[in-house]
C-alpha cells in the first residue's frame, strides 16, 4: 500500500512540473513507441490521445491519474 501512494504522489509532483515546453519536447518528433501486446497497444492508444490534446490537458491527466491512484489505494485498503 505505502509502494503505491508513493507512486501516486510521484506521479502527482511530475504532472506538477509538466510545462508546455516538456509537452513540445517530448511530442515534437512524433516518435511513438510500438508494441507486440495488448497493454503497449493500449498504451500506444493513450500517447496517441496525448499528442494531439494541448500540454495542459496532459497536465491535468498526470495529475489526476496520481490522485485516482492514490484514492484507490486508500478505498482498497479501508473497505
């Protein structure tokens, strides 16, 4: 459990410094990675998604990713 709220307010901090200029380097080649599997293909998906939306929406599914996990990992647990 801690492993995983760790991870969330990681996740949280980088979306926090994720800025436009992070955004136009990291999509600016188009390079995106190809997969054989089922969790790459679907992760193909969501950069695919995340290229074409501007930096601050990235912004806000970084950040709200860490907080879904974090959530999750406190409902689990006292549930």
């Amino acid at each position: 459990m801690i492993i995983l709220l760790f991870i969330g307010l990681i996740i949280i901090v980088g979306g926090c410094f994720y800025s436009r200029k992070v955004h136009k380097k990291v999509f600016v080649d188009g390079i995106l990675p190809g997969s054989d599997n089922l969790p790459g293909i679907i992760l193909l998906f969501v950069l695919i998604g995340l290229n074409f939306s501007p930096w601050y929406i990235t912004k806000s599914v970084i950040i709200l990713t860490g907080v879904l996990i974090i959530f999750w990992t406190l409902k689990c647990q006292l549930a």
